[in-house]
C-alpha cells in the first residue's frame, strides 16, 4: 500500500510547498496504481487505497493550489517577475481540476460497485496516464524553477507569511512555528 502521509514541519517557509508535491506524488502513485488492479473487483487494501488517494485529492489539491495562486504567485508577481511559467501553472492548475472530477467519479463508482464498467475503464486509464504527466511537469517547474527564485526573491517575512497562509487553509498548528 502507497502511503500518502501528512504534512511534515518544515525547515524553511516555502518547504511546505515542496513537501505537499511528495504527498500529491505519492497519492497519483495510488491512483495510477489502481488501474494495475484490472478493474475486476477490489479488495478492502486496495479499497481503502483508491479512497485516500481520491480523498487527498478532493480535500488537499485545491488548497495547494490556493497556496501557489493566491499566496506564492502573486507575491512573485509583484517582485516584477513575468514567469510565463506562472501562467501556464495557473492552466495547468485548472486542465488537473477537471481531470479530478472525472477521476474522482470513476474511482467512487469502482469503489461503490466493487468493479468499474468496461467503458469507463479506458477513460480512467487516460484520466490517470493524463495527470502523471501534467504533474510530472508541472512540479519539475515549481521545484527547479519557481520555488528557487521564491527563496532569492522574496523576503523571508514574505515567505513566513506565504507559510501563514498556507496553515491557516489546513487550520494546523506547527510547534516551534510563529503563527
């Protein structure tokens, strides 16, 4: 079983960010495991897999994606920075939003049904092969290219406050971390 795991403290303010990529690596993971599964009925393992993994993504993806559209990005922006790179995150953010929907529908129904239609199998196949690749992309760019200049361009409040934000949305408490 894939373990999607929680969020770790941080050593730096923007670590959140990164550590939030390896949980939303780790839940694709089950979910492109799933389809290895041949879609026949599931066992309660595997079950309880593709519900956490489904689960991850309806309740974490989007304040992850909050955290870069309405807390990192902006602040970048405001530095001057004209990252195209920033746009085309922003469009990737939406295309892996509706890929969730239709991959969380299907992962409910196969849940629900303990097997998923054969017509349905083909689009969870290309649902799923879909959003590795967009993810495998899209967090290359923030790893390597976005979060760097984040940690040389913005102040260290700036990012502390990027933090902030971040765990107000998750409503957590980090020891050791000013609130």
């Amino acid at each position: 079983m894939i373990t999607i795991g929680g969020p770790k403290p941080a050593t730096e303010p923007l670590g959140l960010l990164v550590d939030c990529h390896r949980r939303i690596e780790a839940a694709l993971a089950a979910l492109v495991a799933a389809s290895q599964w041949g879609y026949g009925a599931i066992n309660e393992e595997q079950r309880t897999a593709l519900a956490r993994a489904l689960q991850f993504f309806r309740e974490m993806a989007p304040k992850h994606t909050a955290d870069e559209e309405r807390s990192l990005f902006p602040r970048l922006r405001e530095k001057g920075e004209p990252l195209a790179e920033l746009d085309a995150l922003e469009n990737d953010h939406a295309a892996a939003d509706n890929w969730h929907l239709e991959v969380d529908r299907l992962g409910r129904l196969w849940i629900e049904n303990g097997t998923l239609p054969p017509a349905d199998r083909a689009a969870y196949d290309t649902l799923t092969a879909n959003l590795a690749e967009l993810y495998k992309r899209h967090i290359a760019v923030e790893d390597n290219i976005v979060f760097p200049l984040a940690r040389k361009r913005l102040t260290l409040e700036e990012q502390e406050q990027v933090r902030r934000e971040m765990v107000s949305r998750r409503a957590i408490t980090l020891t050791g971390a000013s609130n």
